[in-house]
C-alpha cells in the first residue's frame, strides 16, 4: 500500500492540496473538465481490506512547475488518500484498499495529477465494495481478462455429484489466494492458489445430494473475481433403465423353455421306470 508523500512537499502544503483536490475533484463539473486518459484499475468490484491497483499516465509537470507532479488518488467517504509520485515519463501506479470495516456499497473515485500551481484531472470512477467472500456479483463483474481454460485435463461445464470437476481459469494476479464458492446453497469447495502466471488450477468433487439444474462457481480472489455457470445431472445408478421396450414377448419365451425343458425331463424319468430290468 502507497501513502507516502513526495519529498518535495511540505506537510502544512500537502494537506492543504489535499482538501484543495478533494473540492475539486467531487464538484459537479469534475468528470466533464478531466483531461487525461482513464486510469486503469485492477478490479473495481473488491472486498473491504482486499487490495486493488490503480494506474495512470501522462501526469507531466509544466517546464516552469516548482517540483514534478504527484497523483492524488482518493474515494468520497475520505477512507482513501493516497499520494505518489509519477515516473519520468509520467506514467504511475499504486496499490491499496478500503479499510477491512469499511461499508458495503459503491464509492466514487478519482485521481488527479497535481504539481505546485495547478493540476488536472483523471475521470472518475466508481469501486463497488462486496459483501460476504464468495458471493454472487454477476459476470459483469468477472474481472477483465479472466477466461475458462480448456485442457486435457478440464471438466467440461456439466457434472454430476460425486464425480471430479477440474477447472483452469486464466487472468489471476500471480501467486493470488481464490475462494471457490458452489451455489445456489453457498457451498465453500476450498482455497486455492494461482500459479506465478496467474493461472488457477482447481480439482474438487461435487458434493453428494447436489440438486440437478444450473449452479454457479464463483471464483472469489483477494483481487480477481470470476464466475461461471455448473450443470449439475443426475447422479449414475447401478439400476437398469427402463427403456419402454415391450417385455412380454421375451418373459413369454422364458417361462416356455422352463416349461418345457421340465416336461422332458418328465418324460425322460417315466421312460427310465418302465424298462426290463437286466
């Protein structure tokens, strides 16, 4: 997490550029006067606590500025305030999170790019705080650039309970914690860890008692969330199907044969009692 001031600014005059941003960058006409390109945000829908990432470009001080420019990056309730200074080439970025007891709920966010004498505005946008680890948020909150990956060692998007389901999802962070959910009823299937490309592995079996329909897993990382949907079928059986052939005919045909072989043997024995004895 980032909260460290550039050097060249003096307590007293950072806190007042502070507010002075703040002012600004919530008034009505902030959006409408931003000049630079978006910053690009890991995730906008995380969890109080969970880290998210925050970048940007083009944060260039003017030729005649006192000292190069620092970004600003702060959310309406004031949870966040955070301050770092641009590269050369003026591109930035920092990490950080709403504190752990932080409200669910959406918070507007903005970055502006500041140095002595003025500043401009990067637009705003807004970060979605979750609820509970593991909740449905909907795909359109699946983090940019998550996918299910098909190997030969996948499942594919229909299982039954009992039997193993392996998942590949690609677009984690490296080396990043996910909590994988089963729902409708919340069913927590484990902890995994991504690999240092960000490519989460996962192997589970579907629970016993599973209902038959359409579940969905979600993927809940400290930073990436994903989901998708599970088609859940009925389990195997031991039990012949039945498959609406006529019986009949086949039944009719066996009790004959029992029949009839017991008859010859009848006739066979009577035939035995009445020859000459030697």
């Amino acid at each position: 997490m980032s909260r460290t001031t550039t050097p060249r600014l003096a307590a007293t005059g950072l806190l007042s550029l502070t507010a002075a941003v703040a002012g600004l960058a919530f008034a009505p006409s902030a959006s409408a006067t931003a000049a630079l390109p978006a910053a690009e945000v890991s995730a906008t829908t995380v969890l109080p606590g969970a880290d998210f990432t925050v970048s940007g470009t083009d944060c260039l001080s003017p030729d005649d500025a006192d000292y190069e420019g620092v970004v600003f990056v702060m959310s309406e309730n004031g949870e966040i305030q955070e301050v770092v200074e641009p590269a050369a080439n003026g591109s930035w970025s920092l990490t950080t999170s709403f504190p752990a007891d932080t409200a669910t709920g959406d918070y507007a966010m903005v970055a502006s790019c500041e140095w002595y004498t003025g500043g401009v505005g990067y637009p705003e946008w807004t970060m979605t705080l979750g609820g509970e680890v593991g909740a449905i948020r909907g795909v359109e909150a699946n983090t940019p650039g998550t996918k299910n990956v098909t190997t030969d060692k996948t499942t594919g998007a229909t299982s039954a309970p009992g039997q193993k389901v392996v998942k590949v999802i690609a677009g984690f962070q490296p080396h990043e914690k996910v909590t994988l959910v089963l729902h409708s009823t919340p069913t927590t299937l484990g902890t995994f860890e991504a690999d240092a490309a960000g490519v989460l592995t996962v192997e589970f079996t579907l629970p016993a008692g599973t209902a038959v329909g359409t579940h969905t897993l979600v993927f809940d990382g400290t930073v990436t969330y994903y989901q998708e949907n599970l088609e859940v079928t009925a389990a195997a059986t031991a039990q012949l199907a039945y498959t609406g052939a006529d019986m009949t005919v086949p039944l009719t045909l066996g009790v004959g044969l029992v029949l009839a072989g017991a008859g010859a043997l009848v006739v066979s024995r009577r035939r035995g009692a009445g020859a000459p004895q030697a």
